[in-house]
C-alpha cells in the first residue's frame, strides 16, 4: 500500500467517523426537539388554508421578504441561504473524493450548468458570508459607542462566529476542490479540464498545473476530507447545542413561517389571540367551570403551546427586534431578543427535566418565568432583571435561573416594560410572535398571580366602574359636542335631533374614551365631526352608551375585563342595529380601530370600521372635502408620527400622510418612520403606568421630531398625541424646542385647510383651528 492509499484509508475513516457522529446526534436531537415541541399545549390554529400557507412560505423564504428590508444584510444572506442547498452536491462528490480524485457525481458531475451553478454560488456564498462577518463587526458592540445600541448585543457571539466560520470553510474547500480537480484533469491529460467545465475557478487551477498527479491526489484527498470533517462538525456542535437558534433556524424557520398565524403571510400583530385552556377558548362563561389548577395564559414553559415552543427554537438572535424596540432603546430591561432566547433556555431546561425524569409530577416544567430573580446587579453586560446563564460558558445566552435555583426567568421590570407596539414582531425575519407571547405572560401575572403594576389597578378598577380608564361618569361623555354649531344625533336618545338606529346614518362615529373625556383629544373629535358634516356625511354617535373597547384591559393581561367590556359594547351595538359586516364605524383612536376591527370578530361581531385618516382622505379624493393651501409665506413644515396600531399592525400609511399634504403643508420624514416608526410609548397599556425605568420613551420620539425642523408634529391617534405633547412641554421648558412648535392631529390640519377656502363666516367658530391647539 503506498503513501496516498494510506492517506485515502486514513481520510475516510475520519470521514466516516466523524460523520456517524455528526448524523446521530443530530437525528437523535431533532427526535428530542420534537419531543419538547411536543410538550406544548395544543393550538389548533395554525393549518388551515395549507395551499395558501405553502406560497407564504416560499415567498417569505425564497424570496427573502423579510431579510431585504435591510439591503445589504438580506442580498448576503440569501447567498449564503442557497449556497446551503445548492452545495450539497459538493459534499457528495467529497465523499468519492476520499478514494478516487478524479471522481464527479453521475450523470451531472460534469454538466455545465451544474458545474457553472455551483462555481457561481460558491463564490457568492463565500463573498455573502465575508458581507455578514464585516457587518457584525461593524455593528458589533465593541464598534458601537454605546454596547447596547448594537443589535447584537448579548447575542451569544461564539455560535454566530463558528457558523459564519464554518460557512467560509466550506466555500474556501469547495474552491480549492474545484482548482484542484481542473489541474488534476490537466495532469490526466482527460481533456475535460476547460473553461466550460471550469468557468470561475480554471485561473486558480492553472497555477497549479505542473505538480504532479499525486501530489494533486493527496491534495484532493487532505481538502475533500476537510470539507466532511468541517461539514460534520457543524452537525456534531448543533446536535450538542440544540438552543443553537443561528444554526437551527436553517430547519426550523420554515416551519415556522408556513404555521404563522395568518396564512396570507400578514405580519402577527393587530388582533391579540384569545386566551385558550387545552387549545379551546376561554371566555367568561366557560372560566367559571375551569378546575382550580388551570393555567391561564402562560406562567411557565409547560403553558407554552408547541407554536411558542417552535418560536423560541427558532430564534437567530439578530437583534432586528432588539435594535427596533423602544423600551430597550431607552435603558429598560426588556429586550425582545433576551425575552426570547430566556425562554428558549428555560423551556429546553425544563423540558430536559421532564424528558430524562429528573423531575416528576406537575412541576416537572412548572418553574416560573416571570417574578423575582435572584440578584438583581448588572452582571457581565447583563441588564438588571435577568439572570446569569448556568452554563453561560458553553452557551454564552440568558437563561431563566442561577445554577441550582428555581428562580424566574425574568423580572417583572422585563414584562412590563413592553408597549406591544409591535416592532419586533414587523422587524423578525423567522416570524417570531413576541406580542403574543408578552400578552400570555401577562395575563397569567393577572388573573393568577395577582402580580402587576399598582398602577394598574387603578385603571381596572375604573373600567369596571365606569367602563373607562379616566373614571368619568358615561353623562360627561357628550361633553366634547358642547358649542359645535350643528346637532351631534345620539343613538337611541331620544331628542329631535337623534336617530333610533345606526340604519338611519352613514357612519357610527365612535368617539372613544380619549376621545371623549382627554381634553387635547377633545378637539380632534370635534375637528372630525365638523369634517363629516361639511362633507354631508350622515354620522351619529353612542353618547352615553359607548364604553372602553377593552384594548388597555386586554394588553394588560386582564383578559375577562376586556370580554366584559366587550360584552357590554356588543349588546349596545346589537340595541342599535348593527348589521354584521355591513354596519360602517370611524373611529379617531388606532386603538379602538384595532379593536373593534380585529378583535370584536373573535366575539362574533363583525363591523366595517375605518380609521378617520381613511374616511376623510377618501372624502377628500372624491371632492366633498376641498382643502386650500396656505400662501407660501405661511406654509410651514409638518412632520408625522406613525401610530403604532394604525402603522405596524394594521398597515395604515398612506391616508394621513396624503392628507397632510393636502392639507397645503410639507412633510418632513423623520428618521424612523414608516414600518420602522419609533413607539410613543403609550401602547399596552403603558399609558397609565409610571416610566421609572431608564428614559422616557416619549421625550426620545419627541426629540426626534424636533429635529426635523418641522413646525408642527402631526399624529392620528389622541394617545400619541399626548405623550408628544408632554415631550413637547417638557423639552421646550429645557429650551430643546421652540416654543411655536405644537402636537395636531391630521384631521386638525384638513380643518384648517378647508376652513380657508369657506366663505367668511361660514366655518365652525366653535371648532379649535391648529394654531389653538
């Protein structure tokens, strides 16, 4: 036997060796990942519509949609994507490699377009990795002036840097391969060693032409052995690692995407899911039969349904929701990243214990993720309220308790500082549903633990009361029609003036609780009633009859105030005369128009509602509504905040932008805008609770829009526009913002368009114009 025979039997027992591991334990992983998805409640939601499903998939993954909102990023990971599939080939023919170096695949081992196909990808693939490797050290945390504006911050560094490490080994074998195989064929003398073999590679292979056939040989042989060794490996450190989200995303994102909640592909926001026991749904009348120990919403890995599970597996750590979310963006301990990959590690732990019978009874995945946590200092990098990794060693991540302690996985700091604004879920290239995931958390703090912000029982207690969270009495709620100059008619009231049912009317005009009762909301309700009736549009109202939709309850976990409230709406409208889906409803709150939109269907209750920006720009379009610019000489710059639940979970954009510039005024983008708009910081019920932590979410997009330049900030929802015009207030008293600038709502800012081209005398006296705001 001569030297390269014993070279080739001694690579390809490494080979064989390492792969037997590396196929185990991988197969031998994914069984045990299946189990543990398999411990998750049951959600019945997420096959429907499979055809359907199946195009969102491909869409989604083939296409990228997601990963090429960031350009750059998106282009290189899709190269890197297909390079996983489209290499395979590669790592076959290694194989044969290891005893014959003249060996190629049967049949399309040497058919151009695969050869072309592959050279071309390999080089794509390497310079797609090189992109993603400079990316991370650009906006790694060392590079950042502030660790913790880098996405990746307490990502767990070493397992990207093994992939992308790993990813580059391979391209750089597969290259030196295929130089070597052309001057291997040279030497041969096969003929076949071409540019039409080798199209890409043929110039390195023809620096090596002229070394002998077994060196070439003993090349081939060390290089493809390389490539199996590298290659298995990877199978070998993944099937260790299964909470290895960067590596395992490659199998499981697609599974992910395809059982998303909407089969279409919209993003998982707007309506939140109801609350469900065993897969069915819970409302008030069934929760009174419910045994004692029934878990409501989710307060440990064992509540979690096998979709949360596959979620959490799922995670690459990114950081897009992390670098997107305004509570981490202001010094606040939750970071939706770290919210995830805690519970992933928490999850994974429990699930061990209950897998391998460590743990018996019903504690065996029953530790708590939310609540006290040991410790509470800032512990290598980590924020306050999370807890260091037991095996942060190996795994470099954040999990749910100290090494032997039962401790939760996060504090209650983390959980309550989500504005469920959305951002994280719009920015998550695998469709991770982390709103959802917060709401059941939150819901178990409420209605099990009795656990949550003291604030907040202010606010429960005034919904329950007076079925609103400023706790006025239902009389108050005309209060805002008080000296318009035109009858507001009232359902059901009983005047001259009012209508008996919603059939009478074009649109219920549902007012909103802010809309009633906050003074600054006050005259956005006004300025859109003077609005419907210059257009001659038929509207009434609820009056005293209308209460709270419910959205602050249900965001804050206490999700039997909300079907309460809900209730109680439903009836009102049904006495009214609601017609399912053909009553029409415009509402000023993205709030109630969430609600009443997305959510009252769970209920059986199915409205045709509009956000007013809709309705007016539509009446505008079609001429019933004729703004007229201001003169040049008074034309001032406007710049628009996107309210959360009227942008990223409802997808309304376009109308008030459009109006805003109907409106005669130029619109002045701020920095995020659009689908990467910055959260006010009001949204899951944050309005009525104390920002203690870190800054102030509001004064950070205040600042924003002051430095525009614009003269006004406009928004469309009366809870943005109260946190912005506390920020306002707040930096023009540290002389950070001039003092003529001032908070409308878009509907303020028709009104006054259209009041310039009224004969005099004729607008609404009684209706603030903007520059009374």
């Amino acid at each position: 036997m001569d030297s390269l025979q014993v070279l080739q039997a001694v690579a390809l027992v490494i080979a064989l060796a390492v792969t037997a591991a590396g196929v185990a334990l991988f197969v031998a992983t994914l069984a045990r990942m299946v189990a543990v998805l398999r411990l998750g409640q049951p959600d019945p939601t997420r096959t429907d519509a499979l055809g359907t499903r199946l195009v969102t998939t491909v869409r989604e993954v083939v296409g990228h949609t997601r990963m090429l909102r960031r350009r750059w990023v998106g282009a290189a990971h899709w190269f890197v994507m297909v390079g996983f599939v489209a290499l395979v080939g590669t790592l076959a023919t290694a194989y044969g490699q290891l005893t014959d170096p003249g060996f190629v695949l049967p049949v399309i081992g040497h058919f151009p377009p695969y050869e072309w196909v592959v050279e071309a990808i390999a080089w794509l693939t390497g310079l797609g990795i090189l992109t993603l490797v400079v990316i991370r050290q650009l906006q790694g945390p060392r590079a950042a002036g502030q660790p913790r504006r880098s996405r990746f911050y307490r990502s767990t560094t070493w397992q990207a840097y093994y992939v992308e490490a790993t990813i580059l080994a391979i391209v750089v074998c597969v290259l030196a391969l295929r130089a070597l195989e052309y001057a291997y064929e040279s030497a041969e003398g096969a003929g076949t060693a071409t540019l039409l073999h080798y199209p890409l590679t043929a110039w390195l292979g023809e620096a090596l032409v002229g070394i002998s056939t077994g060196a070439l040989a003993a090349a081939i042989t060390v290089v493809a052995a390389v490539k199996i060794v590298v290659s298995m490996a990877w199978f070998v450190v993944i099937g260790l690692t299964p909470t290895m989200g960067v590596a395992w995303h490659r199998f499981t994102a697609p599974f992910n995407v395809f059982l998303k909640r909407h089969a279409s592909g919209r993003t998982s926001l707007g309506a939140v899911q109801p609350i469900r026991v065993g897969g069915e749904v819970v409302d008030l009348e069934a929760a009174e039969d419910l045994p004692d120990d029934a878990a409501l919403g989710v307060g440990s890995a064992s509540d979690l349904t096998w979709k949360g599970l596959l979620d959490v597996t799922t995670c690459t750590e990114c950081g897009r929701c992390q670098d997107q979310c305004p509570a981490w963006q202001t010094e606040k301990p939750l970071s939706p990243k770290l919210l995830i990959t805690s519970m992933r590690a928490r999850a994974y732990d429990d699930a061990a214990r209950a897998l391998d019978g460590h743990d018996s009874g019903s504690d065996a995945l029953g530790r708590p993720l939310v609540g006290e946590v040991a410790g509470g200092g800032d512990y290598a990098g980590v924020p306050a309220g999370w807890e260091r990794d037991p095996h942060a060693d190996v795994l470099g991540s954040l999990v749910a308790a100290g090494a032997g302690s039962d401790g939760a996985a996060m504090s209650e700091d983390v959980l309550w500082s989500c504005t469920t604004c959305g951002a994280c879920v719009e920015q998550c290239p695998v469709d991770i549903e982390h709103v959802d995931h917060v709401v059941d958390m939150r819901r178990h703090q409420v209605l099990l633990a009795d656990a949550f912000p003291t604030e907040l029982g202010n606010l429960f207690g005034n919904l329950e009361k007076r079925q609103n969270p400023w706790g006025v009495g239902a009389k108050q709620r005309m209060d805002w029609a008080k000296g318009l100059s035109f009858p507001v008619p009232v359902v059901g009231g009983g005047g001259p003036d009012d209508v008996d049912a919603l059939s009478e009317v074009d649109y219920l005009f549902w007012v909103g609780c802010a809309g009633a009762f906050e003074d600054r909301a006050k005259k956005t309700t006004r300025a859109v009633a003077e609005l419907l009736h210059t257009a001659g549009v038929r509207f009434a109202v609820l009056g005293p009859a209308e209460a709270c939709t419910g959205d602050p309850a249900r965001r804050a976990g206490n999700e039997f105030l909300f079907q309460m409230l809900a209730a109680q709406n439903v009836e009102t409208l049904q006495e009214a005369g609601a017609e399912p889906g053909g009553t029409k409803v415009v509402v000023t709150c993205p709030h109630c128009f969430n609600t009443l939109g997305n959510e009252y269907p769970q209920l059986g209750t199915q409205l045709d509602v509009v956000h007013h920006t809709q309705l007016l720009n539509r009446l505008v379009r079609d001429g019933r509504l004729t703004p007229v610019s201001a003169p040049d000489a008074d034309r001032r710059d406007v710049t628009y905040h996107d309210p959360c639940y009227l942008g990223r979970h409802n997808g309304v954009y376009a109308p008030p932008r459009e109006l805003i510039e109907a409106s005669g005024t130029r619109l002045t983008e701020m920095p995020r805008s659009g689908t990467t708009s910055f959260c006010c910081g009001a949204g899951g019920a944050r309005m009525w609770m104390e920002e203690k932590l870190g800054t102030r979410v509001n004064i950070n997009r205040t600042t924003e829009a002051v430095a525009t330049g614009a003269g006004a900030i406009a928004v469309g929802c009366p809870f943005c526009r109260v946190m912005l015009s506390d920020g306002l207030t707040s930096l023009q008293g540290e002389q950070r913002a001039p003092e003529s600038t001032e908070v409308l709502d878009v509907a303020q800012l028709l009104l006054e368009a259209v009041r310039r081209g009224q004969p005099a005398g004729q607008s609404q006296e009684s209706a603030e114009p903007a520059g009374q705001a």
